[in-house]
C-alpha cells in the first residue's frame, strides 16, 4: 500500500503546473533544434554554405557524441553509447522533476537539447551537425542548435554552483 501511495505522489508531482511549463519549454527547444536540422538537410546537404568570414554551414553526419568523440562504425558501440545517453536523459527528467524552479529551467534546456539529438541518433543512426565556426583556417568542432542548448545549460549549472559555493 505504501509504495502505490508513494507511486501516486510521483505521478501528482510529475504532472504538477508548474512542470508542464518546463516539458513546454522542452518541447519547444526540440522543435526548434528539429526546425534547423531538417532545413539544413533538405537545403544544404550537397553544399557547404559559406555565411561569413567567421561561420559556415556544412552539414557533417556524426555518429559519436560531443564533438565526434567515440564516433564508431561498430554497431555495438553505437548502441552502447545511445543507451547511455537515453539513461542520462531519463536522470535528467527526474532531477528536474525534484528541482527548484531555476534548476528546472536549466535541466529543461539540456534535456531540450539531447532529446534533439538523441532522436537523430534513433532515426538517423547519426546527429546532423552544421555548424561551422572557424577564424582563418582554424576551424572549431562543427555543432548544431541542440549541442549549444546543451552547452548552456550545463554552463548555466556549473555557474550557478560556483555562485552557491561562493555564497556560503
């Protein structure tokens, strides 16, 4: 009886008002990361497109995680690393189910972002990246919408505990 009573109060907090503002918010960072990629796909995907001096788009299919790290034609790894990230997104939801709005918020952001991706890395088996930044010839990791909602969310966390910690 105590665990169904238990269950029931999960499900009345995951259902709560104020969580579905942040499933809102999490819904539209994926439509927009969505929006971008599938414009770039059906408008770019023979040719690089050349923005200005300092950014390019140039669709580029990755298949690892951040940045091409653990990129791997193995199936297995493929689907090892998918399944990790699947778990991370699950941690995710339930961290900013317990949170505080201002972690809510920075959670929603992030999981926006990797749910973008990790739906890529379902239909696609690769996430689509297109985002070319580069000075000279320099040029940075190519990324796409979701990995900067990732980016600044996790910055956005990692500022907000140093801000904590210099406060006590």
């Amino acid at each position: 009886m105590n665990l169904l009573t238990n269950l029931k109060e999960k499900k009345k907090n995951f259902f709560k008002k104020e969580n579905i503002y942040y499933f809102t918010i999490i819904i539209i960072i994926f439509c927009i990361d969505r929006y971008s990629k599938l414009n770039i796909i059906n408008n770019f995907s023979d040719r690089k497109h050349f923005v200005n001096d300092f950014i390019n788009l140039d669709l580029i299919w990755n298949s690892g995680i951040g940045f091409g790290l653990l990129s791997s034609e193995i199936s297995i790894v493929y689907n090892s690393i998918t399944a990790i990230i699947s778990l991370v997104i699950i941690v995710l939801f339930y961290l900013m189910i317990i949170s505080q709005r201002l972690d809510k918020l920075i959670f929603s952001i992030i999981i926006g972002g990797a749910l973008g991706n990790l739906y890529d890395r379902a239909i696609f088996n690769a996430v689509p990246d297109f985002l070319d930044l580069h000075f000279n010839n320099f040029h940075w990791f190519t990324f796409n919408l979701a990995d900067i909602f990732i980016t600044v969310g996790i910055i956005l966390l990692l500022f907000k505990k140093d801000v904590l910690k210099k406060n006590d």
